[in-house]
C-alpha cells in the first residue's frame, strides 16, 4: 500500500482495483493547486497503477465542484475497493467467453427470483447479471480490466444495474423452456403473455337469522369468459399471429436517456401488440381481447356466524385470464339487515326486557324472543333495574366453529308507573307506612 501526498490530501492506492468517492460534505474543499495536478498526480499516471491515468483526475480536479481555489484545507479523497465480477461469477480472469456463459447460467439459475424466495436473491440475480453483461462484452471487459468501474462510468456505461436482467436472463434461455428446462419459469416473456384474470366484487345482502345460522344462495354475477371463437387467443379463426416487429416479440420496449448523471432506462409494455409480442387478426365476436362477457349463475354456501363487512372468496369465479392465464377470484363483500328487536355485539345478542316494579319485586317468568325462538325468561325476585341476566349458547355460533356460540344478553328495565288509581295509591301508602315501621327496630 502507498501514501501518495496531494497538497493537504493523502490518496490511498490498494492492490485492488479502487473506485473514486466523494464525501458530499467536503466536495467544495478540494485543492485546485497546479502542484498537485501536475507534478504530485504523475506516479498515479503509469503504467502499473490501477487507480486513475492522468487524463481521468484532470478531468475530475477541473469539475466545476473543485473550481473554488480559495478553499484549500479539509479536503480528502476517499477511495474503495471495486466490486469484484469475476468473483461475482465465480471464474478468473483469463477465463473464456463460454466458461463465463456457463458460470452466468448457472448461478442465474439458482438464484432467480421465481425460484429462490430466499431474503436478497433478486439483489443477488441483478448483481450477477451486471457482472455478467460486462465481461461479456469484449469492450466493457477490456475497459473494466484497465479501470474497474470507474471506467466504466467514464465511457458513459455507467455502473450498477446495466439493464433489465431478466431480459439479458431470457435472451440466454429462451427457446430452452425457461430457466433451462426447469418448467418455463422465469421467462420474462411468457409472464407478459399469459396474464391473471382480474378479481369480481359481489354485494349480497343477508337478513339478520340468515347471517346467524348461514344460508345457501345462489347468485348471478357478470364476469368476463374465454371467447369461445378464438379459444381465448384474440385471433381470428384460420389466420396466424406473426412476431411484432416493433418490440421483436419481447411484449417490452426499452428506452434510453443520457443524463449528466448517466444513462437511464426505461422498460415500457409495446404499445403496437399490448405485450403480447405477436400482431394478428383480431377476433371478430371478442374484437381481439380474447374475452366476451357473459352471465353466470353461482351457488354459494354463506357460512353461519358471518357479519356486516364479511368477505367471502370464490376461487376461479373472476374474469377469464388473456392468453392462457388463470381466472381472478369472486369476492362476495356481506351486508346483513337489522332486526328490530334483537341487537348484534360480536357473537353475543342483547335484547331489553321491561317489566314492571311488581314483578320485579316479586319475581316472575316473561317470554323473552331468541333466534332460536320464543323462551321463557325467569326474572329472580328482587331483580334490580339495569339488571342483564344471561341465557347461556342463544347467540351467534362462531365463523367455522359451529357447535361454540355466544350468549343472548337480557337487560331488565323496571317500568315505573306515571299514575295510581285510588286502590293502587293507597296499597303503595300502607307499603310505606309498614316500612317506617320497620326501620327503627331495624335499628335495635
């Protein structure tokens, strides 16, 4: 390792090939002195060293972040090491176009996204495409042998994710059944064909005992299907789709921008096929899209214990897919009508229960209303106002636990009369007498 002095900045050089950085903080603290442009930068200029040529920190000190030539101190020049691709890949560096093919394809293999779920395997993909896509290519090697990645940033390459990698994944395996026979997963393009029907929302309305207990229903719902004309293909009977000359039959289109902060992609669905990859006829019953709509009846099985705000799945129910994809789902969003007598909390159901200040006194037995029906409802002597005496599984079974329900809550309000008759008032009077009386030897 040397220490090359550069006015009040001290340069590192590695073995390794190094990568220039700038701290944000310090950009506008760098030296322009002719000294250390011309004569301190010279021993990084031959033809052994592996950080920089001469030509490169001249372009890089007359930048318009170092044209302040009053600031000279605090500035310092941070340098780290480059990413490695041939060890990305796994290969050396005197190794073939072939043997470095091979090693991308397999590494590829293991770690594509729709194989390896694993945490940082697509990160993993994308950084062994962009190894892959440099020394690939005979001019983006020799650069990157000579400078590393900063070389590649000066020839306007740029560094980091090059291109789309599953494009340059699926130009190596396409024709071959994806991912090298290994079921046609991973191909960009045939995820872009086939496409998954989208979902069906249906609202259906349940009265109150039909949400408790579950009912079947059978419902009729608009949804997209296969057009049966076309098989689903969008082409007219007895013509052939031929490849879209606009995207090559990739579905994508790819477009560049050079920036001063390099070049940007943008990868865009073909506008002339729709991402298909292939123009055709169109289908005269489906107008090409593949898929006419219909009405279908469907019976479904509401389960007991569903709510307000309930939503039930029917698999396969949705709209068609395009071109061979799987159908959406149904989605069956429940509303359920109020009862006007029984209320709803969760599993439990309450109800209110009047009687009068006689009863209870004395106790009695009232008809109280259940979803299960009408029963009778002892009220203990005594019962205060406000009382909630429990009846014991009258509620709501739970969702998919049918034999476990809740209870029916039974709030007792004592009605006290407005008016006495004469009979009434004088009874009420002797009651009170008899417990003033009461009190004082209640008090002995």
């Amino acid at each position: 390792m040397a220490i090359v002095p550069c006015g009040s900045t001290w340069v590192t050089r590695w073995g390794a090939q190094p990568q220039l950085a700038l701290r944000p903080s310090v950009t506008n603290k760098v030296s322009t002195s002719p000294n250390c442009t011309s004569n301190r930068v010279r021993p990084l200029a031959s033809q052994s060293s592996t950080i920089f040529s001469r030509e490169s920190l001249s372009a890089l000190f007359s930048s318009r972040s170092y044209s302040n030539p009053r600031q000279r101190r605090g500035a310092r020049l941070v340098v780290r090491a480059d990413r490695d691709y041939y060890s990305v890949l796994g290969v050396s560096k005197t190794s073939s176009k072939a043997e470095i093919k091979s090693a991308y394809r397999k590494l590829a293999r293991s770690y594509h996204p729709d194989v390896n779920k694993e945490a940082g395997a697509e990160d993993k993909f994308k950084e062994i495409s962009n190894a892959y896509e440099v020394l690939s290519d005979d001019e983006k090697r020799s650069i990157y042998d000579k400078y590393g990645e900063a070389g590649l940033k000066g020839a306007g390459m740029g560094t980091g994710d090059f291109s789309n990698p599953f494009d340059l994944f699926e130009s190596l395996f396409e024709g071959m059944g994806g991912m090298g026979g290994m079921g046609g997963m991973g191909g960009r393009s045939s995820r872009s064909r086939a496409q998954e029907g989208e979902d069906q929302v249906y609202n259906l309305v349940l009265n109150f005992k039909e949400a408790v207990f579950g009912v079947e229903k059978e419902i009729e719902i608009a949804r997209l299907e296969s057009c049966n004309t076309c098989n689903g293909s969008g082409a007219k009977p007895g013509t052939k789709a031929s490849k879209c000359t606009t995207c090559g039959g990739q579905g994508q289109v790819v477009s560049s921008a050079r920036t001063p902060l390099g070049v940007f992609q943008q990868v865009m669905t073909c506008s002339a096929c729709g991402g298909s990859g292939e123009i055709s006829t169109p289908c005269t019953t489906c107008s090409g899209s593949g898929r006419v709509r219909k009405s279908k009846r469907i019976s479904l099985k509401v389960p007991a214990g569903v709510d307000a705000g309930s939503r039930l799945r029917v698999r396969s129910e949705g709209n068609a897919g395009t071109r061979g994809g799987p159908p959406g789902d149904l989605f069956v969003i429940i509303d359920v009508l109020g009862d006007p007598v029984l209320k709803r909390d969760d599993t439990n159901i309450l109800y209110t229960c009047k009687v009068s200040y006689i009863d209870a006194i004395l106790g009695t037995t009232v008809k109280v209303p259940t979803v299960d029906g009408t029963v009778d409802l002892k009220i203990p002597s005594g019962t205060q106002p406000g009382t909630t005496l429990v009846m014991a599984k009258k509620g709501v079974p739970l969702l998919n636990k049918n034999n476990m329900r809740g209870d029916q809550l039974v709030k007792v309000q004592v009605e006290i009369p407005k008016r006495l008759s004469g009979e009434e008032k004088k009874l009420i009077e002797e009651l009170a007498d008899l417990n003033k009386a009461k009190a004082p030897n209640s008090k002995r």
